[in-house]
C-alpha cells in the first residue's frame, strides 16, 4: 500500500503520523488518510479539495502536477510526502 508521510513541521501544527493506504491516486490515498484525521486535511487542502498554496506533495520524490483534483497515480509501493512549501528571499 501507498505510506503516507507528513514533514514533522506539519506535525508541529496538527498530529499526523506515517500511515500506509490503499488507493491509486493521490486523490484516493488521502481520502482514505483524511478521513481517518479531518483535522489534517483542514490543514493540508482547501475547502474545494485542492492542494493549499502554502502545502507541497512529493510521490517518490517528485512534485505532484495536478494541486487540484489530486488525479496523479499511485503505485502500491509508493511513497507520498506532504510539506510546507517554503517561499521568501
């Protein structure tokens, strides 16, 4: 199954452990990961269900490409980071 992994500066905020779960995007992974914590997915996606401009995810170490409806596949060995992005200068 898909590992689900929030940075711990996520963790700092609202309590998200690693969690592994079934599904074959990124879509379908964390709604089975936000169903079980809601809190996290106020934090990490808008209230359309995008991906919030201050958040990032990574599956197996390379940028997601749709913020918006999540459609990017998942393999079942597959790892998906969810980040702060981080702006400034």
């Amino acid at each position: 199954m898909p590992r689900v992994v929030f940075t711990e500066n996520i963790q700092r905020h609202v309590a998200c452990p690693a969690v592994e779960a079934d599904g074959a995007t990124v879509r379908d992974v964390l709604d089975v990961v936000f169903a079980q914590n809601p809190r996290a997915r106020g934090y990490v996606l808008d209230e359309h269900g995008a991906v919030r401009k201050h958040m990032i995810i990574f599956v197996n170490g390379a940028m997601i490409g749709d913020r918006v409806t999540l459609a990017d596949s998942v393999q079942s060995d597959s790892e998906i980071y969810v980040m702060q992005a981080l702006s400034g200068g």
